[in-house]
C-alpha cells in the first residue's frame, strides 16, 4: 500500500514537471515568436522612414509643392502677425518642413512600438529609435531657420541638412546625412534581421 502511495505520488509530481516543462517550452515558443513579428515590424517602420527621409531632402521641387509651402507660410502670417513673414524667394526652403507633416504617421508608426521594443531589447533599441526619429525633427526646424536666416555661410549646413546632394537621379556617398541615415539602419538590421532572416523562403523567378 506503501508503494502503490510512493508511485501514486512520484507520477503526479512527474505529471506536474512535465506540465510545467510544456507551459514553458509554449512560452518560450510564443514570446519567441511575437519578439520575431516585432522585429520584422520594426524593421519595415525603419525602412518606410529611412525612404521618407530620402524622398523629404530630394531638391527637385515641383510646382504644387511650392504652391502649398507659399499658402502654409501665408496662412501663418495671417495667423500670427508678426511672428511669421513670407518671402516669396525662400518658399521652397520650407518643401522638407511640408513634406514630413504629410506623412508624419510614417514616423509615429516607429514611435508606436517603442514600448514593446524596449520589453525585450531594453533601453538601446530606444536610443535607436530616438537617433532615427529624431532627423524629422532636425530636418523641419533646420527647414524653417533656413527660410527665416540669410543666404550666408553659416547657414550652409542647414541646407545640405534639408536637401541631399545628388548626381544623375542618385543621392551621392558623401552626402553626410543619408549616411548618418543609413548607419542607424544599419544598427537596426544587424540586431533584428537575423531574428527572422531564417523564416524566409527561396524566391523563386
């Protein structure tokens, strides 16, 4: 009777190990894969900003572009006499400025994820993000001092802050800020891609 209880009792903490052991190995295997998904978002976040940057310092100008900047400086005159000026020869130092308000849900889409970013990458995804994310900041307000400054030396680094240096169509190596771009990318691809580099599949043509 003795053994019947010793055997009873050793296969029910035998059960409750191997249940344990499961429910762990299923966490694992969920927070495995919710951490792959994250990553993979946060990647495709990284790439939509790192071509919103791109597209934002193009120097080709079209005309509509122009026209909406000229309207959104008149509009902030109107609305805050003698705190804005129009100055129809500078509008289009104000296109970048325009250009990331209309699509400033690309950067919030990033700013979004920053909390479950930081669960399991801890505080140097963050400083990643904020280095990213902050170039939105630093494009519009270089955007807006070069408007209001002058045409002088010193404001030069403000205009290759807002426009890139091109050649043929193609932004040029050198261009300091597209490279600064980049190397944040880049940070962010050789600590997420490889999560779900093996998830992929051969394409095949």
């Amino acid at each position: 009777m003795i053994t019947t209880d010793i055997i009873s009792c050793t296969a029910s903490v035998a059960t409750a190990v191997i249940a344990g052991m499961a429910l762990y190995a299923w966490k694992r295997e969920f927070i495995g894969k919710k951490k792959i998904e994250l990553a993979a978002e946060i990647m495709r976040a990284v790439y939509a900003i790192q071509d919103l940057y791109i597209g934002v310092r193009m120097p080709m100008i079209a005309q509509v572009e122009h026209d909406e900047a000229l309207e959104w400086i008149k509009a902030e005159t109107a609305a805050h006499p003698g705190n804005a000026d129009v100055y129809p020869e500078r509008v289009n130092h104000l296109v970048p400025h325009q250009r990331l308000i209309k699509q400033h849900d690309v950067i919030e889409k990033l700013r979004s994820l920053q909390n479950q970013a930081y669960m399991y990458w801890g505080k140097e995804i963050i400083v990643a993000i904020l280095k990213l994310t902050d170039y939105n900041f630093k494009i519009m307000q270089a955007s807006k001092d070069l408007y209001y400054g002058k045409d002088t030396p010193e404001y030069r680094p403000l205009y290759d802050l807002i426009f890139c240096k091109i050649k043929d169509g193609k932004i040029i190596p050198d261009d300091k800020v597209n490279k600064e771009i980049n190397d944040i990318v880049e940070e962010f691809k050789r600590n997420l891609e490889p999560l779900y580099m093996d998830k992929r599949s051969k394409w095949v043509a």
